[in-house]
C-alpha cells in the first residue's frame, strides 16, 4: 500500500484560544500528541483500482491541512494526516482503517473517499470508538450513525431542491427527470418522486438511462413529446453532456438542471457552449465564488497540486477535510479531554457553520445531516458559474423522510 504522510493545521480562520493547563496527556485518546500539540487523522483513498481520479479528493484535503497549517489556524495544533491506498474496494478500506488504528494510532477517519467504503468501515469504527468526520459519499447509513458526521446530502434532497426551483422560480409546469440507472439515479428519483407528491402534480417523464449511455436522443424525443419546459438530470457530466448535444440535434429548448458534482470546468470542455445557461442544486458555493475559503481552496490547490484540476471535485474534498478542523477547533474551545467520544459531542454542538464550500452545516444528537440546505449555481458563458439562488432549507417532506 501507499502511504502519505503530512504534518498540517485546519483550514479555517485563526481562532483565539489555548490549551487548558488541566490537559493531561493520560486523558487524550489515542492520536492525539499533548506535548507536540499534534493530532493524527487518516483516510483511505483510491489511487490504484477503478476510480483513481478520485484521489484527487484525497489530495484536495491534504492541501486543505497544509494550507492551514501556514496561518495557525488552530493556535499551533497541527494535523498529521496518514493516508493508505484501498483500490476503492470495501472490505481493503476496512483493512486500511485497521492499519491506521493499530499502526498509526489515529484520532479519526476525515475524509474517508467513497460510499461503500465508508459504510463497510462503520463496523469496525463502532467497535474501537473511532468518529468519521467527512466521509466523501452519500448513503443513508452514513446519516445512521453517531461517530459518522457527513457533509454530503442524499441525492434524494437534491433532486427535489432542483424541482422545487424549477416549480417555483422558473414556473415550470411541466418538469422531467432523465436518472441513471443506480443507486445514485435511484435516490435521485426517490427525492423527485416524493416531492412531486407532495405538490400533487406528475412528472412529464421519468425515464431512466444506463450509465455508459452516449446518446439520448431516444429519450429526448420522449421528453420533447411531453412538452416539458424543464429537463432535471441526475448522471454524470458526460451524460449531461450528451444530453444536451441530443437536445441540440431535434431542436428541443427546455431548462436544464443536474446536480452539484457536474457545475464543473470538466463539464464545459465536454459540452462547450452548450452548458450555457444550465441550473445546478448545490450544497457548495460555485468554485469560482469570490469568498476566502474558496479562494484559499483553489490557491493552495494549484499550489502544491498544480496538474490538479480546480473544480467542485476538489472543493469537496477540500469541504470534507475543513469539516474535521472545524470540529477539532471547537473541542479545542470546548475544556474538554481531547478524546474521541469528546469530539463526537462537541460535533453534535455544530451550528449553521461554513465550512469550506458549504453553508449552513449543523448537528445534532440523533441528526447528522450536515448540509441542510442548497443553493442554485448557473453556469455562464465563458467557464463561469455563479450563485443565483441564494441557499435555502431543502423541501421539508423529503428532508424529513430521509431522516432515519
């Protein structure tokens, strides 16, 4: 396995606080170095295996930690951050997370890549007491659990913030919705679906498509027929790419939405001017937002990862790593010991934080949904894509849903 190692501090702004003289290093948890004020954390990441893009998460979080570590952000704590490859397989991610307890004794998982994995991690977490702040997925049991606090929403969510804009600020009457055919379509449809019972209306379509799927004229003949006036598209930013390209080829207009991970530079290169105009649901600011956290993402991105592409893939996992420092920051504040079960509740005390790209994050005993709301991002000619809907609560009956 690969390993990494670095010595870093959180990324958010420089607190005013110190260590109370009462801390002894017999009351800390494993991880934690009392008198070189370090704290040990871990990931398991994916550089080899199917999906090895996805160690730019990984890297974007450690940039995070370096960044911060060169403005004092937690008052000369600094963050050791230990990470092993996992192939993006489960059952390597809980060996991985074993590795890191037994080996390099660390404090918590943060920014733990992927949603299987992170779920086939939380046995073993439960068992030795281990939080998993950040973990980069999105799945139901993540929401489940007191040690796991994560910052991305179910998809379900999205989806009806998408609809609810589409319903409510576009005054469509008519919406479709075009879902990959997985567990990410699915939850997407699930969202959709309530919500649209909830207004007591019915979809223009609902059509599903396969993942590797590159032509959709079939299904935007089916929409066009509908006479639908806003297409909401949950897939990748491939697929919506290719959407749009069959939209363009029968002359078919409508609105377009599509999630919060496709409002992305990669996705102009695919759809070029295309993507003009296109509505995207997201828990995180626009990459290009003028805002010091996510300024100070893209600048240490390009930094120390200059081949990296800055984009909201990035901004994610540069948000999943903020979420541990703001947490380990207020169990500094708090006078509490600098144990796991300490920062468990010191993170159910989180309200209506930034932290990093998002808005608005909160826990509580018995609800951990961190990101409680959306915005809605446009992108704009030229490669730009700005906030145009400021962040609001997502639709209460399928928040609500979704609760346990």
């Amino acid at each position: 396995m690969n390993r990494r190692n670095f010595l870093a501090t959180g990324c958010a702004a420089a607190a005013t606080f110190a260590m109370p003289a009462w801390v002894r290093a017999q009351d800390a948890s494993p991880g934690i170095d009392i008198a070189n004020k370090t704290v040990t954390v871990g990931a398991f990441t994916p550089i080899t295996g199917p999906v090895p893009f996805y160690a730019i998460l990984t890297r974007a979080a450690e940039s995070c930690f370096r960044h911060a570590n060169e403005t004092n952000a937690l008052n000369g704590w600094k963050i050791n951050f230990v990470t092993y490859d996992d192939g993006y397989e489960p059952a390597r991610s809980v060996a991985v997370t074993r590795r890191l307890v037994e080996e390099n004794k660390i404090f918590a998982l943060a920014a733990p890549v992927g949603t299987a994995q992170s779920v086939a991690a939380i046995p073993y977490a439960r068992e030795v007491g281990l939080p998993m702040i950040g973990p980069i997925g999105g799945a139901t049991a993540l929401f489940a659990e007191r040690l796991v606090f994560p910052l991305l929403p179910d998809y379900g969510w999205s989806a009806a913030s998408n609809l609810d804009f589409a319903i409510n600020d576009l005054k469509s009457k008519k919406v479709a919705l075009l879902w990959e055919n997985d567990e990410l379509g699915r939850s997407a449809k699930r969202g959709f679906d309530l919500h649209m019972s909830g207004l007591g209306m019915e979809p223009a379509e609902s059509i599903p498509f396969e993942v590797r799927n590159t032509d959709f004229t079939p299904h935007l003949r089916r929409i066009a027929n509908a006479k639908a006036e806003t297409v909401i598209l949950f897939g990748s930013n491939a697929n919506l790419a290719s959407a749009l390209k069959a939209a363009q080829r029968i002359r078919f207009e409508a609105n377009w939405m599509a999630p919060f991970f496709t409002a992305d530079p990669t996705t102009y290169k695919l759809a070029g001017e295309l993507l003009d105009g296109t509505y995207f649901s997201s828990w995180l600011m626009p990459v290009t937002a003028d805002d010091p956290q996510i300024a100070a993402y893209r600048d240490s991105v390009s930094k120390y990862y200059p081949n990296d592409p800055v984009g909201v893939f990035g901004l994610n996992g540069w948000s999943n790593a903020s979420l541990f420092v703001k947490g380990f920051e207020l169990l500094l504040k708090s006078g509490k010991p600098l144990t796991r079960s300490s920062l468990v509740e010191v993170m159910e005390s989180m309200r209506n934080e930034s932290v990093g790209g998002a808005r608005g994050v909160s826990f509580e005993e018995g609800d951990h949904r961190g990101a409680r709301q959306e915005g809605i991002i446009q992108a704009h000619s030229g490669g730009s894509f700005k906030l145009v809907r400021d962040f609001k609560p997502y639709p209460a009956e399928v928040f609500n849903a979704k609760a346990g």
